[in-house]
C-alpha cells in the first residue's frame, strides 16, 4: 500500500502537491509536514523539521513509508541573506530524506531541483541537458549539489531517486515564498486588485517559467514513469514557456489595458541574468514524454479568472 511523505507541504509548490497527491493516493496515505503546521479542509500539515535526523526517521518507520517528495527549501533570493544556513537546511534534509529512503527501502523519492543550478558559462538560450552547472546563488548550489547526491544513492544503494529543473512557477492556488521568480505571481496580484506593479527584474529579463499545472503534472508524470524509461538520475530539464516581464505585462493587458508596470531591478537581477532564458527539455520529452499545455495568454487566462474567483469570495464574506 502507498504511503506519501511530502515535506515542505506549506510552500508555494508544496501548497498544490499536496492536494495532488490526496486527489491521487486519498487522504489517508498522503504524510503532509512542514516547518509550519497547521489544518485545512484537505487535512492536518505535521510539524516536521527535514533538518532533525530521528524526528524524519521515526517518522518514516512508524508511517511505513513508501515514497518521499522533499519540498522542504530556502529558495535562492531568501536564501542569500544566510549562505551558510542556506546550505545547512537544502543539504542536511535532503541528505537526511536519502539516508532514511535507504535505510528503509523507500520505493520512490522526489528531489525539487531548479534551472538555478545553471550560471554563468550556460548557454542562455534552450539550455541544454548537459551544460557545465556553475550556479552563483547558494540555492542553485545546494540544488547541483542535491542531484549529485541523488544520483549517487541510486548508483550505490539502488534507491530510487527522482528530479525535475523546476523553472519558476507560476500558481492562483499559493503565494511563492523568496524566489526570484516571485514577480511573474505577485504581478497578476497587482493586475486585478487594479494597481500598479513595481518589478524587481529589467523588462528584457527573459526567464524560464511553468503553469503549476503543469509543474504538477511533470512531477506526477516522472514519479508514475517506469523505471527502466529513467535515464538520468541527476535532474531532468523541464520546458514550460519563456518570456519577460514586458511580455507578460504586454498579455496582462489583454484583460486590464490600463495596467502599469514600472522597473526597479534590484539583487535578484543579478541573479537571473546567470540563469537560463529558455529551457531545452528534449530528454525530458524523449525518456518520459513530457510536453506543456501551457503557454502565456493561458497562463494568464487562468490566473485572472481563478484569483478573481477568490477575490469575489472574499467580498461576499
Ligand atoms: C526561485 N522559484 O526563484 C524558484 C525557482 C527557477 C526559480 O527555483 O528561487
């Protein structure tokens, strides 16, 4: 019987695969922690900290665990203020959740890596699978570093580890939570509260993004692939969609016309133009058939339609 342990449950990605995860496995076999807990319509959020070696343990023997999806992250903008605590929390979970998968044979173990393991010396433009990774934010280095770890606990224990490059992810259903990405979330926010939007990126700042959607159904569609169709155990590189933030603003504007963004680029520039403006995903479509439905009018499409929904809600109550 399958068993689900999502750590990170109360993060932007982590909110969503949670409900997946119920939707697909029941309520009953899906494990929910974070740093955080708390209770919702979907079910209790456990207090677990990833960094505490037993706690995680016992955790996964006294819940027979069957398959692990570790969220649990300092996302690269948050995580400059504190390098060291970055690295700390990113490393000694991950390598905590890989110990624990080994010790009681896991059957499966999702690893959240991100297009921020690539930097300067990438090609920008469809970055390809196999590029030299020299990421220059803490994050990009705790997530290279990850899949490397990854893929030695398969070599060498046969566990069963599996990862995603996650471009920035765009979602109605959370709020992302210190990634450089934020803006392409927050913007939408702005758009049908009817306010202006002051952006932290240049407007030719092109930067690889997916549709939650769709980033759900990548994760899902990778951890459902059989196993033999796996061919890397590092992380696969996943395409959604490009564009920047003066392409989004150009299709925001399809619904509000007079919507208005100005540009105050601040650190987190820096740290996106080391990073990929387009994604080559070939391996990703070719080992487990990976595509997109998503693309930027549908994007926005779906966001406007979705948070207006909520913001109707919250003026009836
Ligand atoms: C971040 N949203 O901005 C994350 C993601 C590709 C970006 O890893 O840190």
């Amino acid at each position: 019987m399958e068993r689900i342990l999502i750590t990170g449950s109360g993060g932007q990605l982590g909110t969503v695969l949670r409900k997946a995860l119920i939707d697909k496995y029941g309520t009953e076999r899906v494990v929910a922690t974070d740093i955080r807990p708390r209770t919702d319509e979907f079910g209790s959020i456990d207090l677990l900290n990833a960094v505490d070696r037993n706690g995680l343990e016992n955790l996964i023997k006294e819940q027979s665990i069957t398959q692990i999806y570790h969220l649990a992250a300092i996302l690269s903008a948050s995580g400059e203020a504190d390098p060291v605590r970055t690295w700390d929390i990113n490393l000694k979970s991950w390598l905590n959740v890989l110990e624990a998968a080994r010790k009681y044979k896991v059957e499966k173990v999702f690893f959240p890596s991100s297009i921020a393991v690539f930097g300067a010396s990438a090609n920008k433009v469809d970055t390809s699978q196999t590029e030299y990774l020299d990421p220059l934010t803490v994050y990009g280095i705790s997530k290279a570093a990850g899949e490397q770890w990854g893929n030695y606990y398969f070599s060498k224990f046969g566990v069963d580890v599996r990862s995603i490059r996650y471009p920035g992810v765009i979602g109605h259903e959370s709020l992302p939570g210190g990634g450089t990405t934020d803006y392409a979330v927050e913007i939408y926010h702005k758009a049908i509260n009817n306010e202006a939007y002051t952006c932290y990126l240049s407007k030719n700042t092109a930067l690889p993004m997916i549709y939650m959607a769709d980033a759900i159904r990548a994760t899902l569609e990778l951890m459902d692939a059989p196993k033999e169709k796996i061919k890397t155990r590092t992380s696969y590189n996943i395409n959604g969609l490009s564009f920047t933030p003066e392409e989004i603003t150009r299709s925001i504007k399809k619904w509000y016309p007079n919507f208005t963004v100005e540009y105050q680029p601040d650190f987190r520039q820096k740290i996106a133009e080391n990073w990929p403006s387009s994604i080559d995903d070939t391996q990703a479509q070719r080992d487990w058939n990976w595509s997109p439905h998503y693309q930027l009018d549908d994007v926005s499409n779906e966001m406007i339609a979705e948070l207006r929904k909520k913001q109707n809600l919250l003026k009836e109550v």
